[in-house]
C-alpha cells in the first residue's frame, strides 16, 4: 500500500526519500522540544503543509507515515485530495488559511479542521453550512495576537467573547485556538498569550509554531504544529 500511496498522482517536484527524511527529522524535533518540556511526543500532532506542493508529495509523505495536513485554500485542497483520500482513508485535512464566506460550505464538505474562524459573519454562515451539510469539522478560533492590521483573526481583547458565541450561540464545534505571530516579534510571548486564552476558556487544542519556532511553540504548549518547508523543501 505504502508504494502505490507514493507512486500514483503527479510527478513530485522532490525526491520521496528526501521527504521521508526530512519528516523523520522534524518528528525526531518535536519528539527533543517535547521532552525539554516535560511532554510526551505524542501530546503533539504534526500538521504537515502542502499549500502549492503537488498530489505526489502529498503520496510520499502518507508513504512515510504521514497522516494529517495542512492546506491554505479550498479550490487547491478540492483538487489534490480527493483520490489521496480514497487511498488514504485515515488522512485528516485541515484548513489553515483564510475562509471566504462563498467557500464555507465546500469548506465543511471537505475539511476534518477549519483552523481559521476569525470573524462572527464567517462563524455564522459556518454554523448554516454544517447544519445543512449534516457535517461538523472541528473549529479552531484564530486570535490576531500581534494586533496586526494585514493579518486574520479576532483580537485578544475580543477572543473570549468570540468564543463563547461561536459555541453557546451558534453551537460550532469549537476545540481551540491558532495564532500566526508577527514575523519581527519574538514568538514566544504570542504563543504564551494564546495558550492562556485557550486555558481560560476551556479548549484543549492549541495550534502555534511553524517551521522556523515550531519548538518554540511547543515549549509553550502547542498541541499542533503547521509545518511546510521544513518537509517539503522551499517553494518554488
């Protein structure tokens, strides 16, 4: 099974081994930062990010054990996963990037994890579109913890208010919170802030670091990490 995962679909832009070891090593990464911290490894769960990378290296990290991804926008996801799927029933896609309202219900149709409510508007329709579906994907709240004008999400200040409409009035399946902190910051006060609004709100999932402070984040207390480059190799 494992080499017809990696064989079929698209011709890869990278060399399966080289995917192979590079998961290896940020596993072999995650399982230090974990330890460093009085954690266990498997308290930490590695979304892999595929945004831009074809359907072949998609096949070869599943060959190598691979099983939950990260992708940024639902037409890409629409188009690689599908047949991977259909091969790899146990994988678990998880939306990482912007949601659009008009794309909400191709979202819940396709997504396990929408990492990206950030906005009343979004949440509602959310709400409808799972209802009319029959299909809940776990939500994840974004918090905006730099503040940062250009970038999603809710603002700390607002975080505990959004959450709780999100589940007491609009019954969303909320788990917890994702962050993508200033590039010019220090990301550890970002992820420390973000774990205390999941604390105090009672959720479980914490989703920080990336592939350059991913053991930051799990130093800090991450429950997910969304790592790309650091498996795949820098875009092209």
């Amino acid at each position: 099974m494992a080499e017809n995962i990696a064989k079929t679909g698209d011709e890869a832009r990278g060399d399966a081994g080289d995917i192979a070891g590079s998961l290896a090593a940020v596993r072999d990464r995650i399982a230090a930062a974990a330890a460093q911290a009085g954690r266990q490894a498997s308290d930490v769960t590695l979304v892999a990010v595929a945004k831009t990378r074809p359907e072949a290296d998609v096949r070869a990290a599943c060959a190598a054990g691979q099983r939950v991804f990260g992708e940024n926008r639902v037409q890409e996801a629409q188009g690689k996963y599908p047949q991977v799927r259909a091969d790899v029933p146990d994988l678990e896609l998880h939306l990482i990037g912007p949601l659009q309202t008009n794309k909400a219900a191709d979202a819940v149709a396709l997504f396990d994890v929408i990492e990206t409510v950030d906005r009343p508007k979004l949440a509602t329709v959310l709400a409808r579109e799972m209802e009319k579906a029959g299909r809940r994907p776990t939500c994840l709240v974004q918090v905006n913890t730099g503040e940062e004008p250009q970038k999603a999400g809710v603002a700390p200040a607002e975080a505990d208010a959004f959450i709780a409409q999100c589940r007491d009035e609009l019954g969303l399946p909320v788990a917890g919170v994702m962050c993508i902190p200033p590039a010019d910051e220090e990301p550890a006060m970002h992820f420390a802030l973000l774990k205390k609004i999941a604390d105090r709100n009672g959720l479980a999932v914490v989703s920080m670091g990336m592939s350059a402070d991913y053991e930051t984040g799990i130093a800090q207390g991450a429950t997910h990490v969304r790592v790309g480059s650091a498996i795949f190799g820098a875009r092209g």
